[in-house]
C-alpha cells in the first residue's frame, strides 16, 4: 500500500488546503466527486474489457488480459486475405485454425 501522508503531501495538500494549511471543503468536495466519478468510469472500462471489475487490481492484469483476448481487427483482415483462395474463398476449418493459433 502506498503511504497515504507522503501521497497527501505531495498530490492533495496543496489543492486541499489554503496558504494556513486550513482545509478547504468546497475543493475537498469537488476533488472527491471528480474521484468518485473517475473510479466509476474505470470500473466500467474494466467490466466491459474484463470479467473484473474491481479498480484496485494490478493494471498489468487488466492490461494482460485485454491483450490475450482482444483481435487486432486489422491484421486478421490482412491474414484472411492471404489466405484466400484464388475466388476469394476461406473454408470454415481453416479460420477455426486460424483463430485457435492467433
């Protein structure tokens, strides 16, 4: 976990509190509703890229994921092409295969 006093020190103090070191409510409020609204909008992005859902987890799992399951839309496309036949013709077997090993 990371030390919440140094990361208040160096990312929050200075936008929460005034030149006193008074807090200040109103841009404490606004700091966490543009917090909260971040942390829903990562959490969608995860659940619709992911089973996962939670935004606390490792990125590089998020980001392995997408990666392992996601299809490079442009490559398959020059890939069928290839691998076309002289009508323009791919057997169903032959993209099964093609996806299995991609």
């Amino acid at each position: 976990m990371r030390d919440y006093q140094k990361v208040y020190e160096e990312q929050w103090k200075s936008i929460v509190e005034d030149h006193e070191g008074n807090l200040q409510k109103k841009q404490i409020q606004k700091q966490l509703a543009a917090y909260s609204a971040l942390i829903e909008n990562v959490s969608y992005v995860y659940g619709m890229l992911t089973p996962q859902r939670k935004v606390d987890e490792d990125p590089m799992i998020i980001i392995d994921y997408v990666n392992d399951t996601m299809i490079n839309r442009e490559m398959v496309i020059h890939d069928l092409e290839q691998m076309a036949n002289y009508e323009g013709m791919i057997s169903k077997e032959e993209i099964v295969e093609y996806l299995i090993h991609t």
